[in-house]
C-alpha cells in the first residue's frame, strides 16, 4: 500500500516560484518518489493567498 499527497509548494532557492507537487510514500515510511510541476490548480484569488500563508 501506498499514499500519494498532492500539495503546494514553494522553491526554497525562489520563492516566486510554486510547484504543485506530489509525493508518494511508501508502507514502511519511505518516499517512493516526488513528482514536481508548474502547473497550480485552479483556485480563485482569496483562497490561493490563504493557502500561500499557511
């Protein structure tokens, strides 16, 4: 069994830049792989500022 968890996330090196990213983790706590793309989900302006806070 495994668990794939999509998220936001920002580049360490340039913060303007956010990748939508997932990560799959494998049954004994290993990460099995990390997927990265540039392509953000649509949200509407309120909820993605929100979002970036967090």
């Amino acid at each position: 069994m495994v668990i794939i968890s999509p998220f936001l996330e920002r580049d360490m090196n340039h913060e303007e830049v956010i990748w939508n990213t997932a990560v799959v983790i494998g049954n004994h706590d290993n990460i099995i792989g990390i997927h990265r793309k540039a392509d953000i989900p649509y949200f509407s302006k309120p909820s993605l500022k929100y979002l970036l806070q967090c």
